[in-house]
C-alpha cells in the first residue's frame, strides 16, 4: 500500500489525507502479522489487555 501512496499523485491535499488515514487503518486494523500470532495489531493489543 505505502507504495501505491508513493507512486500516486494527488490533486488536492484532502485526497492525500484521505490516503493517509486508509493507510494507517489498514496498517493497524487489517494487516495480520505472523509475530502477533496471525492477529493485526490492534487485535493484539487488545488481547492482551483482557
């Protein structure tokens, strides 16, 4: 994904933002990482604090 951030080009500041916020809810809700246990980093947190 970062990649298709770096490659793009945006016309207007809101859609660069808009890429950015995707970006980061990806990165902290969807993307499983094997060294969380197959889990994304938010859902690892959070099992962790229960």
């Amino acid at each position: 994904m970062m990649t298709d951030i770096d490659e793009k080009t945006f016309k207007a500041l809101n859609q660069l933002e808009q890429a950015i916020v995707d970006y980061i809810d990806y990165y902290n809700n969807k993307r499983i990482k094997v060294k969380l246990k197959g889990l994304s980093p938010v859902q690892y947190r959070t099992k962790s604090f229960t």
